[in-house]
C-alpha cells in the first residue's frame, strides 16, 4: 500500500504508462482535495469525476472503483503527513509530537472526516481497504509503543504501564477524540492528548 | 440488554394506538437484533423488512426511513444499558464501572458494530442521528464527568488533572478502543480502560 505501483522496466514504450502513471497521480491529489473538503459518503464515482475535472470512465480506468481511489488518497496522505511526524518526534520527542500532531490535524478536518468514515466503513473484512486501516493501525501502534519504550529507558515515563497498553491508548484516544471534534470543533484536541501526556510522564 | 421491552398495559378502545405502538416495539426489538448482527450498511430497508419478517411498506410506515429505525434502535439501546451503568456505577464507582462496561460490550460486537458505524456516518450535521449522537455522548462525558468530581472530592484521583477533561478522555478512549477492537478482537478494552483508571487514580 505505501509502494507506487512499479512498471515492470520497459523502455522506449514507457512513454503511455508514465503518462497513465502521471494522470493518475493527478487524479488523487484532486480527489484528496474533493474528499477532504466534502467527504466520501455522499459523492458517487460520478461527482467525484465531475469535481476533479474528468470523466466517469476515466476515474474508473484508472481506479477501478471508488474505494479504490480513496485507498490511493489515502496512501497519498501517509506519504505526506508520514515523514513530517517523523520528524518531529525525531526532534521533539514523542511526548510533545502527539500534541503536535492533533493542532496540526485540526486545520485538516476533511482529512479527519474521511479517515474517520472510512475507518467505520471498512471494519467488515470484506471492505477494499479493511486491510490497508488494519495495517496501517497497528503499524501507528508499533511505532509509538517503539518511542515510549524508548521514553521508558531514558527515565520519563511512570513506571508500571505496559507501552504496549500505553501505546494502544494514544491511539486509540487519538481516533475518539478526533470522532469528538468532528461533532463538536470546540473540543481542544491537543489539551486532551497532551493531557493524557501528563498522565504517563515521570513527575 | 437483559430486560424484555414494557408494555404500557393499555386496554378497551385504545387498541389501536396500542397496537400500532406494540407493532412498533417488536419491529425496533427485531431490528435491534439484525443491526447487531448485520451491522447496518450493508442492509436495505428491504432486506430489513425481511430479516424482521415483515414489508417495506410497513417498515416505513412505522418508522418513515431507514435512519429512523437505527435512531428507534439505539434508543432502546439506551433504554436498556443505561439502567444497568448506573446501577453498577452507584454500587462500585466509576473507576471499576467503566472497565466493567468494555467487558460487557465484548460480548455484543454487533452492537458496538452498529454504533461505530452510526457514529462516523452522522459526523455530517443533516445526518438523521446527527443530534442524537451528538447529546447521547455529550450526556456520556457529563455523567462521567460528575462521577470524576465526586472521586475527586473523595480524594481518590491525582490533583492536577480537570474532571472535564478527563471525562472526555474516558469516553474518547471508550469509543478509540472499540475501534481498535472491532478490527481486532485480541485487543482486550477493559485492561485498557482499567490502565486509563490506574493513571488517574492516587496512588
């Protein structure tokens, strides 16, 4: 899912695929700005062509299917919002990164909406990107239980909470929270997860 | 969840209306099953009217749309959990309650399925539920949020730490570790929960 699609290596006739290749990437940033300006639940593959500027036929030559275009837009986000996170828990720590995070978020909020219709949507196994959110949860998971064990060794953290269970926690704080502001902006993410930072750290 | 539906003991010449109310309670009881095992996506009007065993038209005739079945369903819902919470949390307090509660929902996945959905769908303020689910939560943070001040006043919680925002972490983490366990049903949410009430209990 975080892999680009990779040609098999032709040369002289790659010029078609490197343009299928290109339109198609252009497709998701377009649909990455419809979704996150007007969500996925109420837009049919048909708006969603007409918002980004083609066809119908197009869109799904080149997707195949709705979800699969949002299944793109939203390995296009992780690209994005992937390595700046990184970053900043390189630099800050992860204590300060969460917070960080969620302020970021807020000025993001179609992007929070679709993640979280999408991540409702795709709890049936059978949903096209049940697999990918899985995935891509537990691999949130992974890597902030990884800093807090981390923030463990260093002496920052209260002793006798599992980063594991810790770990599960913020995320899972994050995700409800974030269903939270959706209903109501003037819940303070930041404040809560920076709360919930306060609440783990050594005093 | 244990209680069988009330019925108003009306008799003579008011048959009619009790009879239309009677119909009415049995297609939201049938409803309530199917929504729990089926989840509520996936299902048209029809195919409800069928699981239930009765038509369309009646369906709409009682209820007038899809949406406002689920909305009659997750009232019962409230009808029947919320006795119980209050109950337990009367005798135990909130600390050992909320914990209590995550092993309850364990055991009633489709519900739990049901309003996961709901919740991300009516996120959009024209959504049918949209105020239903947004005062049922708010209701949740608020009586979480009494109960906190009373272990606080109790000197049972660490200082320092605002009921108000507690009480929203409690129930974002109630509804973030659902998530998760709905994707993955060996994240055990009453050890995650019960760890959120270690951090805040004194020590």
């Amino acid at each position: 899912m975080d892999q680009e699609t990779r040609g098999p290596g032709r040369t002289g006739k790659r010029a078609p695929y490197a343009n299928g290749a290109k339109k198609r990437a252009e497709l998701v940033e377009a649909a990455f700005r419809v979704f996150a300006e007007k969500g996925y639940l109420g837009l049919s593959i048909r708006q969603i062509a007409e918002a980004v500027g083609t066809s119908h036929t197009a869109l799904l030559h080149h997707f195949g299917s709705k979800e699969a275009l949002l299944e793109a837009v939203l390995v296009l986000r992780e690209e994005r919002e992937g390595p700046w996170r990184q970053e900043l828990i390189s630099e800050k720590g992860l204590l300060e990164t969460v917070p960080a995070v969620m302020r970021h978020n807020a000025g993001i909020r179609g992007v929070i909406h679709l993640d979280a219709t999408l991540r409702a949507e795709a709890i049936s196994p059978d949903h096209p990107a049940h697999h990918f959110l899985l995935r891509r949860n537990q691999d949130f998971v992974d890597s902030v239980q990884s800093e807090l064990e981390r923030e463990l060794a260093a002496g920052r953290l209260r002793e006798g909470f599992p980063p594991a269970v810790l770990a599960r926690q913020i995320t899972a704080l994050v995700d409800g929270i974030q269903l939270s502001w959706l209903y109501d902006e003037s819940v303070d993410m930041a404040e809560h997860l920076q709360g919930f930072m306060d609440l783990i750290k050594k005093t």
